[in-house]
C-alpha cells in the first residue's frame, strides 16, 4: 500500500470539503441578503440497506454534476465546481468528464461557470472561459498558488465567489 498516496487523498478531501462549508456559508449569506439563491448538488446516490443502528449501504447511481447551481439576482444562472488541494498545483483532471461537459454546457448556453477553488492560502474563483483554456494560457494543465492570485476572492468567514462578479472574466459585459 501507498501510504503517502492514501494520506495525499486524505488530505484532499478534508480541504475539499473544507471549502465546499465555506461555499455554503457563502450561498446561506447571499441568500440572506436576497443576493442569489445557490445550493450544493446533492450527489447521485441510493440506499441500498439501513440498519437498526442508523448506518446505511449504498452506492452511486450516476456520475458526479457539478457541485453548485444556482441564480444570480436578475436572473442569471451560475453552476460551479468545488476543488481544493494541500499539494501546490491543481490539475486540469481533477474534473470529470462529465462534470467539465456540464459546465462547458451551461457556460456556452450563457451561465457564469467556473471552479471555485483553493491552493495553500489562496481562495479563487476560476472563470471557466480560463480553467478551459489553461494549457494555452499557462502552457500546462494545472495551476498554481501564484497563478490563482489574478482570481483570488475574498474570505471574510466564507468563500466570496461572487465577490469578483463585477470583473470581466467572470462576468463579461456585453459591448
């Protein structure tokens, strides 16, 4: 067994779901503020068996959507992925096919999409017109810390996603 691998994926998932509360924090605040209304997209799963203890068996019945969707007051549709990392790159595959099919999808029919996502101490908000484009940008398909500072969003106690919305690539205007 791999235990640096197993650990590496262990750590990932706990700041993953790290930032996936902050998000949430974030969609409660915004809603409270009558700002947009978002919510986590459950993941595809069925109970197969409860037991009497309340612990249950399932299994995943669908391939995984993009973790967020959601309205923007006046009627715009955002849909976004969740992604975090301890390590200090986060690569372009850490999407599914399905998932980068979905936001492809939402972003061509004109939604705001992106990855909201964070390395080491930088949260950021990733267009998806640049998580797209990243091998012609960057000339790899990961990004680093430093890449993620032209994207970085403000944390003051959850992740402002929406706090960049006035700047271009997250939020063209139309000329």
């Amino acid at each position: 067994m791999n235990y640096s691998k197993s650990w590496q994926s262990r750590a990932n998932n706990n700041r993953g779901r790290q930032l996936e509360d902050l998000i949430v924090l974030a969609c409660k605040y915004y809603r409270a503020k009558g700002i947009a209304e978002i919510d986590k997209t459950p993941e595809p799963f069925r109970t197969t068996k409860t037991n009497r203890d309340g612990t249950f068996s399932g299994r995943f019945t669908g391939h995984a959507q993009p973790d967020f969707q959601g309205t923007i007051k006046g009627g715009q549709s955002i849909v976004f992925e969740a992604k975090a990392t301890s390590t200090d790159k986060l690569k372009q595959s850490v999407l599914s096919t399905e998932q980068t099919n979905r936001l492809a999808s939402h972003y061509y029919l004109g939604a705001i999409c992106g990855v909201c996502c964070s390395i080491g101490k930088t949260y950021a908000f990733v267009p998806w017109s640049a998580w797209e484009q990243m091998k012609e940008e960057y000339g790899r398909k990961y990004l680093t810390e430093k890449d993620l500072a032209v994207f970085a969003v403000k944390t003051p106690g959850y992740v402002d996603f929406l706090g960049g919305l006035a700047d271009e690539r997250i939020f063209p205007t139309s000329d």
